[in-house]
C-alpha cells in the first residue's frame, strides 16, 4: 500500500442524497445532460497529484493525457467498470475485481462527494473513519440545512420554506410582493435544474398544480419560496474543514453563470473584493464552518454568494459540502499564478460534426497556437473528452491566461472551433 | 405557417432571445441541435406555452429529446388540447 490516493467521483451527488418520496418540480429530462455529468468525472483530475490514480466510467483519449501532461498534471489512469445508468462512481469501484486489483492499493480515497456509497467503499478499502458520515453529508448539502444557517445567523436572503403545495401557492404570492418574480427550489436540486423561475400568476397556478398532483400521488412537497433578486456578482467562497473542526479559506472565485448553471469559475474581480471589504463576509464563512463541523462534517466545502444590482451582500446562498468546480480550479490557478497567468474553469456547449471528439479539439487547438502547453504562456486546457460528443458537445477547459485576458481566450476558442467544424463539414461528400 | 405555429414560434424566441437572434427561430429549425435549447431554457419554454395556450404537459413523459421543429411542436401543441 502506498499513499497514493484514489481518486474518483460522481457529478450530480444531489440526487444520491435526495430522500425517497418527495415532490419534483416540473422539470425536461436531457438525456444528453445526464451523459455529460457522468464524464465530468474526469475533471477530477485536477485532485490528482503525482502517484495518484483517477478512476473514470469512460475511456481517457490518450492525447488529452498528453496535452495534460506537458501541463505537468501526471496521473495513473483505471477505467470504472461498467455498471447500470444511475450507478455511483463508488458503487461501481466497489465491485470485483476493481476493489481487491485496483482500489485496496491506496492509502487513500479523494471522492468528488460523500455519498454512502462512498463512505461503503472507504470502508471496504480499510479507510473506515477517514470521510464524514453519509447522513451528516446529506444533510449539510441540502437546502433546507444552508436556509436554517441563513435564517439562525440572521443573513439577508433567507428563503421561506414550504411544506405542501398550498402553502407554496402562499409563498409564491407574498415572495411575488418583493420583486415580481420568484423562485421555486428543490432541495436536493442538481446543479441548475432544480429551480424555477415564476413569472406569472398563470405559471404559479400551474405549479401548484403540478404538486398537488404529486400530494394526492403520495409525496411530500418541501420547497424553498425566495424572491428573485437581480444580480450584479455571483461568486464562491471555498473552505477545508480539518477533523478538528479548524478551517480555512483556500480561495474565493469569482462565478459566471448561464442561467442557473455553471459557466466559468475564475479569480476574484478587483472591483468585487472591494464591494465585499468591510461587509463582514469572512466572518459569516467562520460562523457557517463552525456550525458545520458541529453537524459532524470535515473536508472541502463551497459557500455560494452573490452581491445584488442594489448592493446587498447575500453572504450564503447555498453550501455544499463537497469538491466543486471553483475548488478545482483554485488547484490549478495556484500553478498558473506561479506563471504569471490566471486560470479560469469554463464550461459551454459547442456545435460538433459527425466524428469530432476530444481529439480533434485538440488538433484544432493546437493548429491555432491556443493549446497550453506548460510554463508561462498562454493557452486552453481541455480537461475532459468524454462530454465532447456530436451533433453538441460541453466544451470543459481551463484557459490560463494574463489577468483580465478571458473573455479574448474564450472568443479565440469559439472561432477556432467553429472554423474547424466548417471545414471538416464541408469535407463531407453530399449523400 | 398556422396559427399554432406562428404562436409557438414567438413564444420560442423571447425564451432564446439572449442567446439566439430571432431570424434564427424558424419554424424547421430544430430546437435543441440547431438553437442549442438546454433543459433549462426548454422548461420556461413549456411553461410560457401551457400559458399561451392554456394546456397541461405531461412532464412526466417529456424530454427535450420530444422537442424537434416548431413545426412539430406544434402538432403536439394541439393535441394537448390548444385551439388554432
């Protein structure tokens, strides 16, 4: 056995956390969404140091392992075996002959989240007692655990929370008061879905329909009701939580998003660590790691903030408990800061052809000068293939550049890629 | 164009009128591999459509692999009971 650790994880934890019999809002399955958060796992390798092992569902193209590795990120490689859709990471790395041939020969396990399947596999491979306990992750990363912190810390932004759907059609009303229009969570919603946005008494009745159905279905509706405040920063604060019950901020970044999802984590805008000097902002993270080491929870954490078009600092949005992309990248910005670059983790949908991958990006990539490559110039770092699949694929990259520099760097990848897509179409002999 | 269609169309670019110019929004395009409509956008979508035309979706069975033209859409509009 050798401190090596194992690395592995499952995007999309919410759900594995989520109880039993409890209400949906209305919501389109993306069958191409459930595929891609499946490879996000690769992402993970940015958890890996040296001597460490990532165990991923999919195939690693070999390419992107070279591109990472003239970015100096080096890793052993274990495919998962394969399993049933909907199947943990963990579950399928418990299975034989992965646990006793490939898992039981680390020293430790860094998990993307603490499910119990999770906390099963530690146990198999000896490491009982090294995670939090699973009842403890699922509930510090619901929502309804970050709205009690809100509400006993007496921060602004505190959600009213529903049980049943007449009482939401109340909430939905009175939230409507505050700013027009509402929003209506889930809460164990998985990154951008499990929210929805109320513009229109019509929309609200539907709703409350919808649940009402559900009621008489048997489930339990419980909701977060909160007024939809217009916004000018979106940002995330990232903890470590020791065993103690000591933590410490490792970063704070600075979020994009593309509606409720994702879109770009990156350093923190001179002109937004001004706003948040003097407001108090390190304090409330003090306070909220305290009172989750209290539940019983150690290791990373993510606290979602943002700053309102009015000025008010809504300090806790929501916690989770967990790695989560703005981590990640705080990992791969303290190498790009030593080069004098930033490094931001960016995720968009592009446009594919028939036969284009991950290895083809990176021809294009590369044929354009744009790849990094290491040391201190510029350049994209495609992190994962599996999520590149035609007709549409979600590019996840990080683009180390010079401060302010992103937005030219993510322009520059959008044109190279859509050149490249033009020309291997028109390649295509007509049917 | 029918009624429906033109109805759903208009509903179809003021969902996507951040991310997609309006002349874009044509009646064959398709939605989600042409517009590029994620599941996000896709819900406001139906739930602006369940208003104009005053209808109920069955969410249970949908998914955006059901979203195609507006063309198409709008067959399924008038099925779940929409007026032309």
């Amino acid at each position: 056995m050798t401190d090596a650790a194992l690395v592995l994880g499952t995007f999309g934890a919410e759900q594995h956390w989520r109880p039993e019999g409890m209400a949906r809002l209305p919501g389109v399955r993306d069958p191409r969404a459930v595929a891609w958060v499946a490879a996000m796992d690769e992402l993970l390798v940015l958890l890996t140091r040296p001597g460490d092992t990532l165990a991923t569902r999919r195939p690693l193209s070999g390419a992107l392992r070279e591109v990472l590795a003239h970015a100096g990120i080096t890793f052993a490689h274990q495919l998962l075996p394969q399993g049933p859709a909907g199947a943990s990471a963990e579950a399928l790395a418990a299975e034989e002959p992965f646990l006793t041939g490939v898992a039981a020969g680390h020293h430790r396990l860094e998990p993307f989240a603490v499910l119990p399947d999770t906390v099963a596999l530690a146990q198999r491979m000896g490491l009982a007692g090294a995670l939090p306990a699973a009842d403890v992750a699922a509930r510090v990363n619901g929502k309804l655990w970050s709205n009690a912190c809100v509400r006993e810390l007496g921060l602004p932004g505190q959600a009213y929370e529903a049980r049943g759907s007449a009482e939401v059609a109340g909430l939905v009303e009175r939230a409507a008061r505050v700013t027009g229009a509402v929003l209506v969570k889930d809460p164990f919603g998985v990154a951008g879905q499990g929210t929805l946005e109320i513009g229109s008494a019509a929309t609200a009745a539907r709703l409350t329909r919808h649940l009402r159905r559900q009621e008489e279905a048997g489930c339990e509706v419980r909701l977060l009701v909160q007024p939809r405040w217009e916004r000018r920063w979106d940002f995330s604060a990232h903890l470590e939580i020791a065993r103690d019950g000591t933590a410490r901020v490792v970063g704070v970044q600075h979020l994009r998003n593309q509606g409720y999802r994702h879109a770009v984590s990156g350093p923190l805008p001179a002109a937004l660590a001004a706003e948040l000097r003097g407001q108090g902002y390190a304090a409330v993270l003090t306070a909220v790691a305290e009172r989750l080491a209290g539940e019983g929870w150690f290791g990373p954490v993510c606290v979602d903030s943002m700053v309102c078009a009015d000025g008010m600092l809504v300090p806790v949005l929501e916690v989770n408990a967990r790695q989560s992309l703005g981590r990640l990248n705080l990992r791969l910005n303290d190498v790009a800061g030593r080069r004098g670059l930033e490094s931001h983790l960016w995720q968009e949908e592009i446009a594919l052809a028939e036969g284009e991958g991950i290895d083809q990006v990176l021809a294009a990539l590369a044929g354009e000068g744009l790849l990094y490559t290491g040391g201190s110039e510029p350049g994209v770092l495609p992190l994962s293939g599996g999520c590149l699949t035609p007709p549409r694929g979600r590019l996840c990259c990080a683009v180390l550049c010079p401060p302010g520099a992103f937005d030219h760097w993510a322009q520059r990848v959008r044109r190279c890629l859509a050149t490249a897509r033009s020309a291997r179409t028109d390649r295509v002999p007509a049917r | 164009m029918t009624e429906t269609e033109n109805r759903v169309k208009k509903v179809l670019a003021e969902v996507l009128h951040e991310v997609v110019p309006p002349e874009a929004v044509t009646v064959e395009a398709d939605m989600v591999q042409e517009l590029g409509m994620d599941s996000l956008q896709a819900i406001q979508f139906l739930l602006r459509i369940e208003d104009e035309f005053d209808i109920e979706l069955d969410y249970e069975n949908l998914s955006l692999d059901h979203l195609r033209s507006v063309r198409e859409f709008a067959v399924v509009v008038e099925a779940a009971g929409a007026t032309r």
